[in-house]
C-alpha cells in the first residue's frame, strides 16, 4: 500500500530533502507552501500521479486548512500530514541519522512493580 504525506513548507523551513526521501520510498507527496519555486524543487522529477503542489499561506490556519483539504481532494485520505513546524525540526536534525549506530545488546527490562495503597 502506498501512503500517501501532506507536507507543509513554510518560508522558514526547507522540506525539500523530506519530500525527496519520501517520494523516492514511494509514498505520494503533496507538497504545501507560499513559494511555488521551493515546492516544484521539493518534488522535481516525479509526476502528477505521485506529487502535487498547492501554493497558499500556510502560516494562516485557514488557508492551511484549506490547503490540506484540497490536496486530499487531488491525492486521496492522508496517511501522514507533517506541518511546518515538524519540517523545520526534521531538516535541523537530519543528519542525525547517519551516525554510525552500534545494535545494542537485546536486554528485557523488568516492568515496575506497583504497591497497592488502600
């Protein structure tokens, strides 16, 4: 099954990377934002059965609103909807994700045990 991601862009975050990543694991991205050349660069080189693009404020709670509702309108339910301000925390830390990562030992943790107070 393909998921289908709304992603709201604002002008204070860079969502590009994300909407690549998700488009090249292939999910179907609408892209949401106020600059219509920053939202084509999220999503060149996939095509309208997989990305869309809707110019509008998104920083205005009405007009995102409305974004969102037209976007599922053109690309279906959606799975996922990941606002500016998640975008903007997921481009800071991106890179967090290539650090090398030793598997750490399989451990059971004991569940903590309750006293009852009467």
């Amino acid at each position: 099954m393909t998921s289908t991601v709304i992603l709201t862009i604002s002008t204070h975050s860079d969502a590009g990377t994300l909407a690549q990543r998700l488009l090249r694991r292939g999910c179907r991205v609408a892209v949401l934002g106020p600059d219509v050349g920053t939202l084509l660069d999220a999503v060149r080189g996939y095509g309208t059965g997989r990305a869309a693009v809707f110019v509008g404020d998104v920083d205005d709670p009405a007009e995102a609103a409305r974004l969102r509702a037209r976007a599922e309108a053109v690309m279906g339910p959606a799975d996922v909807i990941i606002p500016a301000e998640i975008t903007a925390t997921t481009e800071r830390f991106a890179s967090v994700h290539r650090l090398p990562v030793r598997p750490a030992a399989r451990r059971l943790v004991p569940a903590p045990q309750h006293s009852a107070v009467a």
